[in-house]
C-alpha cells in the first residue's frame, strides 16, 4: 500500500483548491477484501481495511469491506473470526457489520494516489455518544505520522471537522475504531485537493534573507 509521502515544506509550496465529498453511501452488495475504488466530484480514492494495534500499526488479518445505501448507510468492515454474529455473508458471520473494536481494532485506509489532500471532514452512521474514532496519517515508511480520537455525538449523519493541524493533508489516511464500545460507518469523506508547486527563486531568495536577518539578530544579542 502507499502511504503518506512526507512533506517537504521548505520545498513546495501547498494551496488548497475548492471542497470535494466522496460518498460511501451505496449499494456494494458483497464483501470483498480487494480495493474498492469510490468517486465523487471529478476526484476518486481506493478504499482497503485491516486490523491494526492501539498504536497504529498494521495487524495480521483477513479483513473485508462492504458499502451500503440508505439512512444508516456507509462503509464497514467485516473482520473473520471475531465473536458476533450480525454479518452474514463471505465468512462474515462472526464479526459486525460496522468499523468496531469489538473483537479487535479495525481500520479503513483511504488513498488518494499521487493527488495529495486535505481531509476537512467526515460524515458518520451509526453513531452516537457510545462511540470514538481515531483519525491517523501516515508518512512516507508507512509509519503513523500522528493521529487524533475523535469522540461520540448523536445521530447518523454527524459531520466531524478535521482541525488544521497539519495531520490531515497527505496521501493516505487510516479511519479506525480501537475501543470496544465503538461501531460506526463511513458515510462520506469531505476534502480539498491541495496544488503543490514548487517555491518560485523570488521566494528562496526572501527566505535565504529572511534567515540572514534571523542570524544577525543573534549575533547582535549575543
């Protein structure tokens, strides 16, 4: 899987474009642990699961996903093997139908290719004030970049707005739920795509004076 590509912001310059959603509220119809490709306003991602540990990291595992339509509708996961039995196709009989940490965390990775984004937020089914998810990003090793709990509100259709702390514009992001309580489906993502070009020789130049005033500043006050 590629992951996050690690930003080189002395080098590029990022400049957000106009808002975008992708839905995951449709029929799919099957489980699959394949890739799935969704698109929604001229913009596409390839949706993948898997299990992970409390601190990110990818867990051995078969896991599935599957889409559906309708009020409660959105994407979840199907883990074999765990305990429950509300799924009930492909093997999924033992585990629920939501991203849950039921029987072990489980993780939606979202990858936007070589089109780097920023994610600005997420539309939630099956979700009340029992649940959390955790909201990660990933660099360039495939290594958690950092990541954020995002706790329960009321109501399908409740939209999280991701912060602007930096963690949330990249390649590839991972949507999980590590607590036991937690079930929940993906009914939408919300994002910008974000133009990366490079700094013009005007701007090296302000920036190379810019760090020669820094360093006779110093130099004065010491």
């Amino acid at each position: 899987m590629k992951f996050l590509a690690a930003a080189a912001a002395s080098i590029l310059l990022a400049v957000p474009a106009s808002a975008a959603t992708i839905e995951f509220n449709v029929n799919g119809g099957w489980w699959t642990s394949d890739a799935r490709v969704y698109e929604g306003d001229g913009h596409s991602v390839t949706v993948t699961a898997g299990r992970y540990s409390n601190k990110g990291e990818p867990v051995r595992g078969k896991t599935m996903t599957m889409s559906w339509g309708g009020h409660a509708g959105g994407l979840g996961v199907c883990s074999p093997g765990t305990q429950s039995r509300s799924a009930s196709s492909a093997g999924c009989w033992r585990d629920e139908h939501t991203v849950d940490g039921h029987g072990g965390n489980e993780m939606v990775y979202f990858d936007f290719g070589d089109h780097m984004m920023r994610i600005i937020g997420v539309t939630m089914a099956y979700w009340d004030r029992h649940d959390s998810m955790e909201m990660y990003a990933f660099d360039g090793d495939g290594y958690v970049a950092g990541h954020e709990t995002v706790y329960g509100a009321r109501g399908d259709g409740f939209v999280h707005t991701i912060g602007d702390h930096g963690l949330n514009t990249g390649y590839v992001f991972g949507i999980g739920a590590k607590d036991k309580k937690a079930d929940f489906k993906i009914k939408a993502i919300h994002f910008e795509k974000v133009e990366v070009v490079p700094l013009p020789a005007a701007g090296w130049l302000m920036l190379g004076g810019l760090g020669g005033l820094a360093a006779m500043r110093r130099r004065k006050k010491s």
